[in-house]
C-alpha cells in the first residue's frame, strides 16, 4: 500500500496548461479511486510529457510497477481528463 503515485504523465492533447505543483487532482486505478495532490513535476521541452509525483490522501492497495492509472481533474469543468501517468 502507498500514498504516493510517481511516474512519467502523458497529458491529454486539449489540456490548456502544463501540471503544475499544488493542482488537486484524482488518480483513478481499477476499481480505486483515491484524491491527491501533485507535489513536484518536472516537465520536459513539450510538456505533454512530464515526471510527476502525486501525494495521496489515502493509501492505494494495489500499485503495480508499469501499470497506467488515469489523472482527474474534478474542477475543470467539462474537460475532466487531464491524461495518465505510467507508475513507477
């Protein structure tokens, strides 16, 4: 069990902005669906790709190394999928 998400993100194409840290976002996984906050990101040259670390509030039982858990961003209005992130 952990209570933080690390991994390289791929943000959605219709994104407006770059991750940035302090963003409240959800982390959707199987049947798991646990809030969190991005607290470090680095982003690249194309920031659709970027490294990003995830605080959770609550623990996650099952984190498989490889596997792609959805980002949410609840408050953005129509556009709610910010992209994925790929768990290291």
């Amino acid at each position: 069990m952990t209570a933080e998400v690390r991994g390289t993100a791929k943000v959605v194409r219709f994104w407006p902005e770059p991750l940035r840290e302090g963003l409240v976002v959800h982390i959707g996984l199987w049947t798991q669906f646990v809030n969190g906050k991005i607290i470090a990101v680095e982003n690249d040259a194309d920031w659709h790709t970027c490294s990003v670390v995830i605080e959770l509030d609550k623990e996650i039982a099952y984190l498989p190394p490889g596997e792609k858990a959805v980002i949410h961003y609840l408050d953005g209005g129509k556009l709610r999928i910010a992209g994925s992130v790929m768990l290291e």
